[in-house]
C-alpha cells in the first residue's frame, strides 16, 4: 500500500506498508524532491524494492495497492514505468488501485504519525533545525524505528504490534533525474508506450505486467480482487480465482513497428513538430509524410502506404548520402568543418 505524504514545504515523504511471508514492514522515503509524480514514485518505489531484496531476497510476485491518481500512479506514463519496474525486479507485477474516496490504509495512519512526531521534534528547544530530508531521516532512524519510538504505545500494546521496525531511506533528486532521463532516452520503451489510451481507464482497477513465453505483457481489468490474499495480509493464491473477471491486453502502441520506424526516420531529419514529437509520439499521419514530400520535391499524391513508403526511401537514401560523408568531416571542429565546405566549394 503506497501513499505520499508532504512533510513540510521542503520534504516529502512516500510511505509504503509491505506485507510478505516473514509479516509486515513500513518503508518510509523521505525526499527533497518538489514533484509527486509518476517518476518520484517509481524512484522511492525502486528504493524500497532494492532495500527488501537485500533484506529478504527476490521475490516472484509484486502486488501493489494505491489510490488512481493519474499523475503518479494510472496513465500512460506510469504504465510504462510500471513495466519497467517488472522488469527490472524480474517479477510479475500487479497493480490494484482503490475505488475513489477508499484508498485510506495503514500507511496513511503511519505516515501521519511520522509527521507529528517529527513536528513534536522540532518544537523543543534543545533540537537543532532539521530542514533536510536527510537530516530528518537520520533523526528518525535512531528515534522513530520502533514502535515505542513513533507510536509511544503502552506496553502490551507494543508487545502485540505488528510492525516491529520502521525502515527509513533518502531519496535524492539525482535518483529521480535518473529515472526522468532514462524515460527519455529509452527509445525502445517508447516505442512500446501507449500513445492514446482507450476511453474509461477510470475504471480500471487492476493492471498486471508479466512475462509470458519471454516476452513483456500487459493486461488491465475493471475490477480487483480484494481477499486476503490478494490484499496482502496472508501468502497463497487468490481465494476468489474462480470468480474473477476477465482481463484484457493492453495494448503498448497502437501502431505497426513500420509506422515506428517511419517516425524515427522523420524526427532524425527534423521534420516534426515539438506536438508530434511528444504528444503524438510514434504516430504518422498523412500531413507529416506530405510536408516531407514537398519539401523534397516528391509527388504528394496516392495511399498513406504509397506516402510511406516513397519517404522512406528518400530518407533512407539521404541517411545514406550523410554517412558516406561524415568520414571526411569526422574529428573536425565545427569551425574546421565550415572552412573545409567552402574550400570544397
């Protein structure tokens, strides 16, 4: 169960209560980070994953419950961040998300009990000023890792407690910049990322990443299973197998690895708009394939697979034309470059 807490004006904090075999665990990632979205959540997430597997080892089935907020954990983004965090942790990934208005759990309790306490903290005089989120953390650990410390329960009530060691981690704005760039830079990913999702992704309620036969998939329903297995406070398989709706494939991208293809070939040669290259990532329509054709003096009329497939050929004849002559050129300055051209000339 996830859920991410403001702390103050300058730390955050992402709370998550793991359930597994060996009982339950808070994680608690306190970060400078000003952003909550889908990429602060897949770093504090990837944070707390690495620390458990290193506790307690790898596991072969991740279930997550969160509320749908659609900027960190539901839309295209964070499906494929979803995807990546799969397969990264080379297990099978299940997403359930809350009705709206019922995504309160445990960690919310957890979490708002840390802030008071670090609140009661930094109203005694003899505190120094803790304004970071690793000073906070540190404060933490060595005070607020038991239950004693964080709840100040009577005895019995510390006896029966059935989180027994709060996990404190930092989160820098480093380990969210990485995941933001490698989201940029993964073209193949991208290629695989929705483009549009399908109407009523509202009401979508379980999302699974997983591997089948080798390869990555990704099915949505509109429901999850809410038994105690799959909601985490028991192991074994779902109570309700039999009863579950079915699920659908979700589709990474809509279009055919040729329009893929297409599309890379038009952005090399700069001739896409900022709106085509980011909203309408990995989509080729007609008007791009004819500006293209116009501008380098080719007929514009026929089929969108008759466009295609002329451009392609004209783009792949000019990438050809610029790699046969960066040799002559490679290791120069840009100046050098410039005096070597007009020689030519």
């Amino acid at each position: 169960m996830l859920s991410p807490v403001c702390l103050s004006a300058q730390v955050g904090v992402f709370v998550a209560w793991l359930y597994h075999q060996g009982g339950q665990e808070v994680y608690f990632v306190l970060s400078d980070v000003k952003q909550q979205d889908s990429t602060s959540a897949h770093a504090a997430l990837t944070l707390i994953l690495q620390h458990f597997t290193e506790q307690h080892g790898d596991t072969p089935c991740i279930i997550v419950w969160s509320d749908g907020c659609s900027g960190q954990f539901k839309g295209s983004k964070a499906f494929m961040l979803h995807r990546r965090l799969a397969i990264e942790q080379g297990a099978a990934l299940e997403w359930n998300y809350t009705p709206s208005g019922h995504g309160k759990g445990p960690h919310d309790g957890a979490g708002g009990r840390l802030k008071h306490a670090l609140f009661n903290a930094m109203q005694r005089p003899d505190q120094p000023i803790m304004s970071t989120a690793a000073a906070l953390a540190e404060y933490a650990s060595a005070h607020l890792a038991t239950p004693a410390g964080l709840y100040e329960p009577s005895e019995k009530h510390r006896e029966r407690a059935v989180v027994q060691q709060h996990t404190y981690l930092v989160m820098t704005q480093a380990d969210n910049d990485n995941v933001a760039t490698s989201y940029q830079q993964s073209e193949l990913e991208s290629a695989l990322l929705i483009t549009s999702l399908p109407t009523g992704i509202r009401k979508w309620h379980h999302t699974k990443f997983a591997a089948d036969r080798g390869a990555w998939h990704a099915q949505w329903a509109e429901t999850a299973c809410g038994c105690a297995a799959c909601m985490g406070s028991q192991g074994g398989p779902c109570l309700n197998q039999g009863m579950r709706p079915p699920t659908h494939e979700l589709q990474l991208f809509q279009g055919s690895q040729e329009e893929w293809e297409m599309w890379q070939l038009l952005r090399g040669a700069a001739m896409l708009s900022e709106h085509e290259r980011v909203v309408e990532r990995g989509r080729v329509t007609v008007p791009m394939l004819v500006r293209y054709l116009k501008v380098v003096g080719l007929p514009k009329s026929g089929s969108k697979a008759e466009l295609m497939e002329r451009a392609k050929e004209a783009l792949l004849a000019e990438r050809q034309a610029a790699v046969i002559a960066a040799p002559a050129t490679r290791g120069l300055g840009k100046r050098q470059v410039q005096q070597r051209n007009i020689l030519d000339l």
